[in-house]
C-alpha cells in the first residue's frame, strides 16, 4: 500500500532560527523530526514571517524570512530542495 510522499514543513519562531522538518508520509506526522535549522539564536531576529517561491521551472527556488524588527533575511538556496522528484523529470 502506497503512503504518499514524503511531508516537509518550514517552520520560523521567535529566536529566529527557520527549520525544516520532515516526515516519510503525511500519514505519520507523529513521527516527525528536524532535519535542518538555519539562524542565529537571538531574539531580535525572531521569524515572523516566511516567503516561499519556487521560481517556476527557469528559476531556483527562495526562501525569505522577515523578522519582527523589519530585517529580511534570504535562506541559501542549497538548503532548500524543495522540489519533488516528480517535478524534476
């Protein structure tokens, strides 16, 4: 029986760090775990909001994240891999 694809979430919080995290299917979110995080720690830069654009099929995908205190700050892209293999065919 064939559970889906893979589940991959970006999350922001207030000590501005942005993580990605992953579960094998939607099915099993319980099961979760963080499989990367990008930030600083500090509060001042804590995420209050993420931007996502996978940039069509010319463009490389982008991730921004604003900060409560007006700073915006840009995920590298060789993070993200968001695309799914289907996609990429």
């Amino acid at each position: 029986m064939d559970e889906g694809p893979s589940l991959r979430l970006l999350c922001g919080d207030e000590l501005g760090y942005v993580r990605t995290v992953q579960a094998a299917t939607a099915q099993r979110l319980s099961a979760a775990s963080v499989v990367a995080r990008w930030g600083d720690g500090r509060r001042a830069n804590g995420v209050s909001r993420l931007a996502l654009s996978d940039g069509g099929e010319e463009a490389e995908c982008c991730l921004l994240a604003g900060a409560a205190a007006g700073s915006l700050r840009q995920v590298r892209r060789a993070h993200l891999a968001l695309r799914s293999r289907a996609r990429q065919r």
